[in-house]
C-alpha cells in the first residue's frame, strides 16, 4: 500500500488544480519559505480526517480555503482527493486503487467521499486505522511534532505507542461499552418501572378483555339470532310477494272479462237506445190518434155542424195508401238465404273433410320423421362407440410411448446418479486429502477470524444501540395517530349511520312518487285512449294544468266530481270529435271539460262562513268559464255543521268540507273515501317531489360527509399503520441488532472455542479422514446398485417399445378404417322435417277455414224464416190498411147525412176511440220493456263500472302495497349487506327457516318464537354486562405483548450489560497484551536507534508504573555520550531532536506504517546527525513510503523523486516534479 495521487482545489495557496503523484520510496517536497511547501503535508493530514484547525496552522476548518490574492478572488470551496494504491489489501476494502474526497464549502458544510460514494469522516479514520494509519496522525511529523514528543507526558508518549500498536480502536470500543453502561443502566431502571406499571395494568384489563370475550360470544349468538329472524323476515316478504303477484294476476283476468261483459253491456245499452228512439214516434202517433178522436168525438157531441169536416177528414183517411215492403220481395229473399245456406253447409262438409285428410297426413309425415330420426341416432351411437374405441387405442399407445419415454428418462436418471456417485466418491477422497493437508494452515486463519468477529461484535453494537434510540422514537410516534384513528372511526360510523338513513328515506319517497306517478298515469280507458292519440286542442288532464291551493284537494276534488278526472279540450266541436273518437274506437268513456267557452257574468256573492271553491284554484284562462260553471256556487267550509247552515241560508249554494263531505240543498255525497282523486294524487306528487328533492340533497350532503369522513378515517388508518408499521420495523430491527450482537457475540465465542479446542479438532480430524474413507467405498458400492438398476430399467423400456409396435399397428388400421366412414346425413330428416312442418301448417289453415265455414252457417241460420214471418205480418198488416179505408170510406157516407146519421157516427166513432186507445196502449206497453230492459241494462253497466273501478283501484292499491314490501325488502337486504356483510341469498341459504339453529347437543329446527326469546335474551345479557370495551382484548394482548416484548427487553439489557462488562474486561486484557508487546518492540528498538545516533550514548524506555499496564506512562531516559544527563530538558536543542526523532522512528520500526510525511524533521541537525537520520530514512523506505518537506541537499540527495512548490506572482502555489531514479520529467 501507498500513496499514489494528491489532487488539491481551492486549499490553501493550491487555488488552481494541482496534482502531486507519487511513487513507492522517497519523495522530496522542496521550494523556498512560504511557497506553500507545508500546505502539501496539511492537504494529506486534512483529507485523512484531521479535524483540529490548529493542526492545520489555522484559526478556523475555513481557512484552508483559499483567500484571494490581490490578483484573484477568494474561493468558495476547498477539495483534496487522495488516491492510495491498495493492491496488497492493506485496506479492507474490495479494490485495488482507492479514492479519499473531502470537500469543505465557506458556509462551514463538509463532504466526504470513498471512491466517489458519499460517506462519513468516521468511514474514512476507520478505514484508515485499520492499516496502521491512527486518528492523531502519528504518521505525520509536521513542525512542531518534535517539540510536541518531547514536551509530551508519560501518558502522552504513551499514546503514541497505542496508536501505533492500534491500541486505540480498542480504547474507543471500551469507552463506547462504557458510555453504554452509563445509558443502559437508565434504560433498565425505566424499562423496571414500564414492567412494574404494565403489570399493574395488565390485571384490570384482562377483566376488561374477559368481559370483551364474553360480549364477543353473546354478540355472536345476537348476531346469530337476528340473522336468522331477518332471513326469516326477507322469506315471509318474498312469499307475500309471490302470492301478491299471483293474487294481482287474478286481478287483472277478472278486470279483463268485467272490461269484456261491460263492452258488451254498453253495446246492448246502445242497441236498446236506439230502439227505445225508434219507438218514440210510434207512441206519440198512437197517442196523438186517441187525443184527435177524443176530440172529434167531443165536437160530434156538440157540434154537429162538423160533419162535414169529419166527411173530408174520413175521406182523407181513407186516400192514404200503407207504405212498405212488398211481402213477395220477403219471400224472394228468403228463397236466396235458403239457397246460400245450403251452399255453405256444403262448403262446410268439404271443410271437415279436408280436416281429415291434413290430419292423416300430418300424422304420417310426423311418424315418417321419428323413424327418420331414430335411424339417425342409432348411426350417431355407432359411430361414437368406433370413435371411443379408436381413442382408446390412443391413449394406450400414448401410455406405452410415456412409459418408454419414462424409461429413457430413468435411464438418463440412473446414468447422471452412477456420475453423481462417482463424483461423491471423487469428492471424498479428494476431501480426505485436502483434510489431511490442511491442519497446518488452522492456526492462521483461526486468527483471522477471531479478528474478524471481534470487528463484527464492535459493529452490531453500534447498530443494537441506533435501533433501540429509532424504536423508541416510533413507539413515541404512534400514540397520536392511534387517537386520530378513533376519533375518525367515530365519525365515519356517525355518518355513515346518517348516510343510510338519508338514502331510506330517499328510497322510500322515490317508490312513494312512482306509485303516485303510475296513479296519476291511470285515468280511465277512455281518458287514456284520448290522451293517447294525440287529438287537436286535446290539453291533457284537468289534474295537470289545475293548481289547488295545499289542503283544499280534496274538498276541490269533491265539489268536481266526476269532473275532477276529465280530460281538458280546448272547444266544444274538439269535445265532439273526441267523443266521436271514442265510440268509432270502442275506447270506452270520458268525461270532458270544454274550454274556451264564454265568461259568465259577474254576480254579487253572498257573505258565506267559509272560502269559495272557485278561489282556490288556479287555471288557464280559457277554462276560467268552465271551472266558474262547476265550481261558481261551491263553498268550502271547515265541517259539516257550517256545511248546513250555509245550504239552509242559501239554498242554492252547495258546501263542501275540507274532508271531501258534500252538501246541496238536493244533493249530497259524503262519508269515508273509498278512492283518492287525481287533484289530490297530484298535490301529493307535487309534494312528493318537493320531499324527494330535498331527501336526495340531504342524501348528496350526508354522502359528501360519508366520503369526507371515510377519506380522514383512511388517511388516519394509513397513519396508524405507517406508525405502526416503522415501531415495527423499529422493532424487528432492534431484534436484528440484538440478534447480530448475539451472532457476533456467539461468532467471538465460537471462534474462541475453537481456537481453545483446536488439538481436539487434531483427533477429530481423523476420524473425518477415516469417515472420508468410508463414504468413498459406499459411494463405488452406490455405483454398482446404480449401474445394475440402469441394466433393468433398459430391459423394460425394451419390452415396452416391442409392445409398441403392435398398439400402434392396431392404432393405424383403426384410424383406417374411421377415414372410411361415412358419417350420416341429416338431408332425409330435414326433407322429412320440413315436410311434417307443412303438412301442420295444412292441418291448420284447413282448422280455419273449417271454423269460418261455421261461423258463416251459423250467421245465416234462421234469417230465412225471420223474412218469412216478416213476409206474413206485412199481409196482415196491408189487409189491416185496407179494412181501416173501408171503415174511413163508411164514416164519410156517415157523415154526409149529419142530421140522419149523427148517432151511428158517434158509435162508430167510439169503436175508433177504443182502437185507438188499444194501440197506445201496446205501444205504451212495448216503450216500458224497452225502458225496463233499458234501465237493467243501465244498472248493469254502473254495476261492471264500479266493479272495474274497483278492481283497478285494488291493482293500484295493491301495487302500492307490493312496491312498499319491495321496499321492505330491499331495506331488509341492503341491512344485511351493511349490517351483517352478508349477500341476501347467502342469507336465507346460511340461516332461512329450514336451515337447523346450532344448539347442544345436536342443532334443532327454528322457531321464530324461539329465536326472538334468544335474542331478547342476548340483549338481555349485553346489558347485564354493562359497558363493554371492544378494543379490550387487542388492548390487552397489546398489553400483553408489550408487557413479554419489554421484559425480554430488560432481560436483554441485563445480559446486555453483563456482555459488555465483559467486552470491557477482555478490551482491558487486549490492550494490556498489544500494549506490552509493542511497549518492548519500541523500548528494543529505541535503545538500537539510540545508540546508532549517539554512537557510545545510552538511551532507554521506562515505565511509569509496570504494575499497571492499562494507565502507565512512558518516560524517555536518553544520555548522549561524555553526558550524565538522563533528562531530556537538559539535552540541547539538536539533541533533542535527535532524541524525539529516534523515539518515533523507534516506533516506525516496531509497528511499521504504509507511509510517513516528515515536515523539515532535520531543520535543527547538523551535516553528522542528518546523515545518521538519513541513514534511518533509507532503512525505513524498504518497508514505508516516506514524503519528506525539506530544505536539505542530502536530503534531497536521497530521494526517488522530486516536487518543487514555488509562489507566483499572483500569491498561488505551483509544482513541478523530477523522477530522481530514471530522471524522467513528470
């Protein structure tokens, strides 16, 4: 090792970059004083650690930047590189060449660097230290250096022996175990008192935690219980809703046919309107003939000067020819009916039998493709069982390939094994004979590693010692987080908690808009068909563009009436289109409400006791005529007491009460409501709305809040387990540490026991020889068992490659004869498929056209006796006609002779007095049926409307109801998913009603009954226990923990403290020892220098206090010849010198060093001691580089090279070299 390379920036006078290289042997640093010859020596001292600006020749570390000259500005760094040749590893270092940096800025800031990695200026002196190099730099003789040794105290010349020896890294390591004892022994008495105090602890929070346990158990058993009561719940909610469903499908089907018979109903209403129309005229004919012969007979009576009048009346009578049907034209018609329904019987009969035939065929063609697809089957069987057998050869060919290829492999296997054991058996003779040369080598490398362990005890100490002050600071740490944890844990359950409720309730107005929505969509049929199809100034339903004011809904809805579900339209001719509409599309009835109508005039309105109807509502003003209409003399008043009175008063008012209950002074209409209205549906959606709008911004709001606080709880989770998870890491490298200090520890014992029981290994030794041998001759007999199982394994795979053979030749002509196959076609099957597809599509236009032929039949049946008889009553009828001419024609000659035949008019006129009343009497009597039929017919038509009515009104309510349980429902299945974390079908399958309770000794069914008790009962017993610490059983295992971690812990530090009481009294034992050897290699070695310099003198090295090698001082006895003098005080100036020069070059020798730097060590000797120093120079070059700083020409004389400083002239320090051996310029 040696100095190889200094690189100088910015330090002192070197402001430009100089390099000095070095060689091994001398080198001389020579120039004029204050060239900057010394700052060569201080840039060595302070790039190896020196940190005392007085050694440096300085007041402050800042001054060894460079000042400014007059010429050049001031630097604002200093740097010097250090480059060492370290191809004998003198340093323990992995590298051949090694880089020393330090750099030092003006704010004071320094840094270091080995090889260009940052490091620490304790790196770099213990890097050093370890080739011989100390911290005080003894290696270094600067100006003054000789004056320090002599001045120096026993004890000061002492050390530098130890640093020489390396005394001093031992020193370090015990004053470092004693400062540890100093704060270990603090660490124990608080860790006694943390143990004490835990264990006080410990007791009530383990009845803390057994109460926790318990509360776990019986919060188990609650959670039990009420999962299987709301599985129970969401099983009852589901089967309701099942039977709901069937039950709203009944519903619907018996709405269909009530729709069905009231279409029906109200199509017979039609028909019997119209005849009751048709016979209006009829009766007040009849009823106008019996007033006029009332009357003619009344002026007979008094007037006979009438007769003549009555004669032209009779004679106009009986002019009037009977208008009608000619009966032949009947009977015609009926000949042509006959003859038509023949004609269809006919193509009926031709029907049917075409049925026939398409039913014959269809099943033939349907027996003709099932035989079709059973041949087709059995040739699929047929070919999967040759497929099967063709795969199976397969896969035995396969088999017998593996198996083969197996035996390849374990042949291979046994082959690489036979190697394997032979090379064991190389390996054990060649371990038996590098055992048995390698004993003589044991002694060193035992050295070696006791050393070694001794650094690495050192090293784990200091990492123990970081770990616990770091594991400390963690545990420190991790208190606040933990509080923040728990504070934002109680947020998020707080809103949480207000977050589900937000959305229940937002959830719940939202099924309560739909299903209010969804009643407000069904009005009646015909209301929908209406709103539905688009018509012009159709303007929807009142409900919608009819706002009333809150609270009066439903007296507005009661005061309506019907009215209240009309349909607006925007003029009278759109109303009758709509109307029009309907009954050409059969969509069923609306009420309509005209707008645009004419404004009433403005009447005074009396004072009445409450508000009026018309008041509170707000309307378009093209309905303002029609709502005054309907609503002008309606008052709305608080009960029906002022309901009366208002009626009585004003008789011509109605009152309505704010409950619906409706007073007139001729009608009224009150009681319990069996029906909400669409204004109030429509206030109640409005309101809805309004509650729904304001629910989900509460819902938004508590969300934001749910989130916000989820978001802190997270990042105060994240805290506690980064806390957490540096205490833990603080800890497991406290462990580490302790761990590798008791490696260490157990490394220097072991390493120890072997050097004690190194002549035990001796014999051990042998017997390892004689056990080589042995598995030498096992690993030959391994080989030949290996080789004979390589001989049976190639039999078998022989034997399975002839089997091969045969396989795979079976396997061929299998796979022959599979490319031979024909697979079957599916065209017949598809023809045939087709066919029967068409011969069904005959069969069932031939149903059709069968049905429509007897529909047809049916049609005409009987319609031609129906004209027959209608042919006969018109006969009857003529012939009626005529005899009421004749009589009409008598009358008239009656009535020519008044005054002879007065008397027999008047009969006669009576007899026509009494037909007439005949005839109006059965017409009187045919309008009553109709009318009675009529108002049955009405009757039944009001009866189907309120059925439907009612039956919608039970599908609405009853979807309400469902869509509630569904609610029910979903909230049942969203508390288990946030209450239980539980997926509700996990739930009914884990614990539904079938699944049995666990019990002792054997699980019994359920019993909602039961379970209820059960849970009453865990109550019960959570409150019995009072308040419950859930964090108690982590605390206390934390506790618990902490309470083992910290006792291990202060066992630790009391084993701890008992090693390095130890490691202080072997540190003393080592220092004693290397002291002593190296004290009597320098006290030989001086009293050799000595004499050699004081040729005839006598100088010795005295201890102090022999007794005492750990504190004794050195004390320096030098008497040049022809003196007595033994103090060195007494010698003179050259002499002393000389003296203080042979006491370190005493020390050289006895503990040489890589290198030395002399700064002018012989300034003070004269030409004789210089080459008697010099002399010792050139012995001390064999073994050491030596850079000297000089002024002398001997000295120069000596060296191997040459560095000459001088000054410029801009106050900057520059080099130039001469290599001094080959001459070569650098």
């Amino acid at each position: 090792m040696y100095l190889k390379k200094l690189t100088l920036r910015g330090f002192k006078s070197f402001a430009s970059a100089t390099v000095l290289r070095f060689e091994p042997g001398i080198t001389c640093v020579v120039g004029p004083n204050g060239s900057g010859k010394s700052n060569v020596v201080d840039a060595l001292a302070w790039v190896m650690g020196e940190h005392s600006a007085k050694s440096l020749r300085g007041g402050k570390m800042e001054d060894v930047i460079f000042a400014g000259t007059a010429s050049r500005p001031p630097l604002g760094r200093a740097e010097v590189t250090l480059t060492i040749d370290n191809s004998d590893g003198a340093l323990p270092i992995d590298y051949t060449e090694v880089t020393i940096s330090r750099l030092m800025f003006r704010s004071g800031q320094s840094e270091y660097a080995i090889n260009g990695e940052p490091c620490r200026l304790l790196d770099i002196q213990e890097l050093l230290s370890d080739s011989g190099i100390g911290r005080e730099m003894h290696v270094i003789v600067g100006q003054g250096q000789l004056d320090a040794v002599l001045h120096a105290g026993p004890e000061e010349r002492r050390a530098f022996i130890e640093e020489a020896a390396g005394v001093l890294k031992h020193r370090k390591r015990k004053e470092k175990a004693l400062r540890k004892l100093d704060a270990m022994q603090a660490n124990l008495t608080r860790l006694q008192d943390l143990t004490a105090e835990l264990r006080r602890q410990l007791k009530p929070l383990g009845r803390q935690a057994e109460i926790a346990r318990k509360a776990a158990v019986i919060q188990a058993d609650l959670r039990d219980a009420r999962l299987r009561l709301l599985a129970d719940d969401v099983l009852t909610l589901r089967e309701t809703l099942r039977k709901e469903e069937a039950d709203e499908a009944a519903v619907l089907a018996r709405r269909a046919e009530v729709e069905a018979e009231l279409e029906t109903a109200q199509h017979r209403e039609a028909e019997l309107e119209a005849a009751e129309s048709s016979a209006q005229p009829r009766l007040t004919a009849a009823q106008e003939t019996f007033f006029r012969l009332s009357a003619l007979r009344d002026r007979l009576r008094g007037l006979a000067g009438l007769a003549a009048e009555r004669h032209r009346n009779a004679l106009e009578a009986a002019a009037v020819e009977r208008r009608g049907r000619d009966p032949e034209d009947y009977e015609r018609e009926a000949e042509q009916v006959r003859e038509e329904e023949e004609r269809l019987i006919g193509e009926l009969e031709t029907a049917r039998d075409m049925l026939d035939r398409a039913v014959a065929e269809r099943s033939a063609a349907e027996a003709a493709l099932a035989a079709e697809e059973r041949r087709l089957a059995d040739a699929a069987r047929a070919a999967a069982a040759r497929r099967e057998e063709l795969e199976r050869l397969r896969g035995q060919v396969g088999a017998v390939r593996s198996r083969a290829r197996a035996a390849e492999e374990e042949i291979g296997r046994l082959a690489a094994a036979v190697e394997q054991a032979a090379e064991r058996a190389e390996r054990a003779r060649a371990e038996h004979d590098a055992q048995a040369s390698a004993e003589p080598e044991a002694d060193h490398e035992l050295a070696r590693e006791l050393e070694l362990a001794q650094e690495g005890v050192t090293a784990a100490e200091e990492a123990a010692e970081a770990a616990r002050a770091a594991a400390e600071q963690a545990e420190r740490e991790i208190d606040a987080p933990r509080a923040a944890l728990a504070e934002a844990r109680s947020a998020t359950a707080a809103a949480r908690a207000a977050d589900q409720e937000a959305q229940r309730a937002v959830a719940a107005l939202e099924a309560r808009k739909e299903a209010l929505e969804l009643g407000l969509s069904r009005g009646g049929d015909g209301a929908e068909a209406v709103l539905a199809a688009g018509l012009p100034e159709v303007m929807g339903p009142l409900a919608a563009v009819m706002t009333v004011k809150r609270g009066a809904e439903a007296a507005v809805a009661a005061a309506l009436g019907d009215a209240a579900e009309a349909v607006v339209v925007g003029s009278l001719p759109a109303a009758v289109d709509v109307v029009e509409f309907l009954r050409s599309r059969e969509a069923g009835r609306s009420t309509l409400l005209v707008g645009s109508g004419e404004a009433a005039s403005a009447q005074a309105r009396p004072q009445v006791p409450g508000e009026w109807a018309a008041d509170l509502v707000d309307v378009p003003e093209a309905l303002r005529p029609a709502v005054h209409h309907l609503l002008g003399d309606v008052v709305v008043v608080d009960d029906l007491g002022t309901a009366r009175k208002v009626v009585e008063t004003h008789p011509r008012l109605r009152a309505v009460t704010r409950d619906g209950d409706l007073v007139g002074a001729y009608l009224a209409r009150g009681g319990t409501a069996d029906g909400t209205s669409g204004l109030q549906v429509r206030a109640a959606l409005e309101a809805a709305v309004a509650d729904l709008a304001a629910a989900r911004a509460t819902a938004e709001a508590t969300a934001g809040e749910l989130e916000r606080a989820v978001a802190d709880e997270r990042a105060a989770q994240e805290a506690v387990e980064a806390a957490t998870a540096r205490a833990q890491e603080a800890r497991a490298q406290v462990s580490a540490a302790q761990s590798g200090v008791s490696a260490a520890q157990a490394a220097l014992d072991r390493v120890r026991a072997r050097q004690r029981e190194h002549d035990q290994k001796a014999a051990a030794a042998a017997r390892r020889l004689a056990q080589l041998a042995a598995a030498a001759e096992a690993a030959e007999a391994e080989r030949a068992r290996l080789a004979e199982a390589v001989r049976a394994a190639e039999e078998a795979r022989d034997r399975d490659v002839a089997g091969l053979a045969d396989l795979e030749e079976r396997l061929a002509a299998a796979e022959r004869e599979s490319e031979l196959e024909v697979e079957p076609t599916t065209e017949i099957r598809d023809e045939l498929a087709a066919a029967c597809e068409a011969a069904r599509q005959t069969e069932m236009e031939t149903r059709l056209a069968v049905r429509t032929a007897e529909e047809r039949v049916n049609s005409i049946a009987g319609k031609a006796e129906a004209l027959l008889r209608a042919a006969r009553r018109e006969r009857e009828e003529r012939q009626a006609a005529a005899a009421e001419r004749a009589r009409r024609r008598r009358q008239a000659e009656v009535a020519r002779a008044v005054a002879a035949g007065a008397e027999h008019a008047l009969g006669v006129l009576e007899s026509s007095i009494a037909a007439a009343a005949a005839e109006r009497d059965e017409a009187e009597a045919a309008r009553g049926e109709i009318d009675a039929e009529l108002k049955a017919v009405r009757a039944r038509v009001r009866e189907l409307t309120a059925e439907l009515d009612k039956l919608v009104n039970r599908a609405h309510g009853s979807e309400v109801a469902r869509t509630e349980r569904r609610m029910r429902l979903e909230q049942l299945e969203q508390r288990a998913l946030e209450e239980f974390g539980i997926e509700p079908d996990a739930l009914v399958a884990e614990y539904g009603p079938d699944v049995p309770v666990p019990a002792d000794p054997e699980p019994v069914p359920y019993v909602r009954e039961e379970q209820e008790k059960r849970a009453r009962t865990a109550e019960r017993q959570m409150a019995q226990l009072g308040k419950v610490n859930p964090l108690a059983l982590e605390e206390y295992a934390a506790l618990e923990e902490r309470h083992a971690f910290l006792t291990s812990q202060l066992e630790d530090l009391k084993k701890t403290r008992r090693d390095l009481l130890t490691v202080v009294k072997e540190v003393d034992e080592r220092v004693e020892q290397v002291f002593a050897a190296a004290y009597e290699d320098v006290a030989r070695e001086f009293q050799s220098i000595f004499t050699r310099v004081f040729p005839g003198g006598e100088g010795r090295l005295v201890l102090t206090d022999p007794s005492d090698m750990l504190t004794t001082g050195v004390e320096v006895e030098a008497r040049p010849p022809g003196k007595k003098v033994r103090r060195l005080s007494l010698l003179s100036g050259g002499e002393r010198s000389l003296t203080a020069v042979a006491f370190l070059i005493s020390i050289f020798k006895a503990r040489p060093s890589p290198f030395y730097v002399m700064d002018e060590v012989e300034a003070a000797l004269d030409d004789t001691n210089t080459q008697r120093l010099l002399t010792l120079f050139e012995e001390l070059r064999q073994n050491s580089q030596l850079i000297v700083i000089t002024h002398q020409k001997r000295t120069m004389e000596i060296a191997d090279a040459l560095y000459g400083v001088s000054m410029r002239g801009d106050g900057v320090s520059q080099v130039v070299s001469q290599r001094l051996r080959e001459r070569d310029t650098a």
